[in-house]
C-alpha cells in the first residue's frame, strides 16, 4: 500500500485497515476460495467451548462483526 498510494497503512483507522488486510488476502483469488476464507473467518474455533465466554455470545458483538465484514466485502468489490 505504501508503494501504492503512497500512505502508511498502520497510519489508517482500524476499520480501514482491517479493509486493506482483507482486499490484499483475498485479491486474485476465485469467488469460492473468497467463500472459504470469509467462512473459516466467520467459524468459532472448532472444539471450543463459546457459550460462557461473552466475546463470543454477546448478540451485540456477533452483529457488530457481522457489520464490519460487510463492510469489507463493499471495499473488495469496488
């Protein structure tokens, strides 16, 4: 990016950066490796016991990264 634009990313808001992470990771690659990757991001760790744990069961955080990958997936395609 700073090749690019000329701009330091760790310079850019987390949400933008969390942007420009995402559009790096998955330019190239077919609609089906982006499902898989945006799955596997979406996926609580297997075996793992999230229902005590708040990060992981509170409403309002499960919609707020539901809000931000959204958010990614307008910057990736256009």
């Amino acid at each position: 990016m700073l090749l690019r634009t000329g701009r330091e990313p760790l310079d850019l808001p987390l949400p933008s950066l969390l942007d420009v992470i995402y559009a790096w990771w998955v330019d190239g690659g077919t609609e089906k490796d982006i499902a898989k990757f945006r799955q596997a991001m979406e996926t609580p760790p297997a075996g793992e016991e999230l229902d005590d744990r708040p990060e992981w069961s509170d409403e309002e955080t499960d919609e707020s990264f539901a809000r931000a990958l959204g958010g990614m997936r307008r910057s990736v395609g256009g």
